[in-house]
C-alpha cells in the first residue's frame, strides 16, 4: 500500500522562528512541507510571498506543497517552478480555463494540483481529473488557520474517490484544514493520500513528536 503523507502547513509556524521551524519538519517524518500563498483578494487574509518561498526552498529538501489562494494563479506559474514548488496547487473558483494552468503548470516541471472550497462539488473536475495529480479538498472555509473541520468532507471524499477510479486516474486526494488524531484515520479510511496539518502540528509540545504520531495513524 502507497505510504499516506502528512504535509505540515507552514502557515501555522512561528514566522519569528520560520527557519527553526522548517528545520524541525526537515528532521520529522514529515515528507512534505505545505505553503499557503494568500492575495488579501481571494482569501480575506494575505500570507508569505515569493520572498519567503524562496529563502524556505534554500532551508528544506522536503517536497514542496505549494498552494495558491489567489486570484489569477497562471501569471505566477513561471515564478514558482523558478522557486522550487514541486507541486502548484491552484483553486477551481480562481481559474477560468482550468485545463490550461494544469498544462502550464506541468510544462514548467511541477505536479499540478486544483484546490476546491468547501461548497464547491467534487464532480465539476470529473473532465480534468486525469490531467490532475492532486484534488486538494479544503475542510475549512480558505484563508485562516485554526479553524473547525467541515463534517461533508468525508462524503465529498467518497465521491471524489469513485471518479478517480471511474476515469482510472492516478490522481491523490488531499485533506487541508481541522486535521487532527482526532480524524486522521478516518480520513484515510475514507480515501484521502495527503494530509496538510497546520495547527495542531505547530501549537503542539513537540511539533516533531506530534509529526511522528500523525505518520504512524495513517500508516
């Protein structure tokens, strides 16, 4: 059975200590390191830009998660392979020709992922799903950290799973926000690949140790 990938969100770190932390989840058992880029516009909250990006990727060999909550993702896609994402994920909601920034996306040597928001109906990638390596499916409302997990996430990862079967696609379903012990198994249960755990990770004693029971749940 593939391994399950827990993929600490970075967005829950101490950003005074942003190299302390990264360097914590080099050392974990961790095999990716998750990055929410935020516009103010899409979301109603701004993160780190490309700078950050930039001096994370010299600090880390971890695989790079990079997910895009901004309005018109494809005029960055260039920027970001030149950053080091290894894996752009950009949202459903922000793209008016989705099938494009996926070619474009994987045209600059990166994984190409399409996020959906909570209300958003898994069967709208049914046309894409064998050109997507990733469905991000956003268990809170996009834009906060800390936030409370959506009960529907699990139903709408059932449906997503049959579809990716039904097109024989080899596509990973990802879980992002309000994943702790708590539901970590029964996510996996229900068909999830990745989990991207942010506060629960970073609030925690001892982020690494917490990092080590995650992979343990799911595997």
């Amino acid at each position: 059975m593939e391994t399950k990938i827990i993929a600490p969100s970075i967005l829950a770190a101490d950003f005074a200590n942003l190299q302390r932390d990264v360097e914590m989840v080099n050392k974990s058992r961790a095999e990716w390191l998750h990055i929410d880029i935020m516009d103010g516009v899409f979301v109603p909250n701004i993160s780190f830009g490309m700078p950050v990006l930039n001096a994370i990727q010299k600090h880390t060999d971890k695989f790079i998660d990079v997910h895009l909550m901004i309005v018109e993702p494809e005029r960055y896609i260039e920027e970001f392979s030149k950053l080091g994402a290894n894996m752009l994920t950009v949202h459903y909601e922000a793209c008016t020709h989705l099938h494009r920034n996926l070619q474009a996306i994987k045209l600059h040597n990166m994984q190409a992922g399409v996020a959906i928001n909570p209300h958003t109906n898994v069967e709208l990638l049914r046309d894409t799903i064998q050109d997507i390596d990733m469905v991000c499916i956003m268990s809170v409302n996009p834009g906060f950290g800390g936030q409370h997990f959506i009960e529907n996430t699990y139903a709408k990862i059932r449906q997503l799973k049959a579809i990716i079967n039904e097109k024989d696609a080899s596509t990973k379903i990802q879980i992002d926000g309000g994943i702790t012990d708590k539901n970590a198994k029964d996510l996996i249960t229900a068909g999830a690949d990745v989990l991207v755990a942010g506060s629960f990770v970073f609030k925690s004693e001892n982020p690494a140790q917490t990092i080590a029971e995650l992979q343990s749940l799911v595997n």
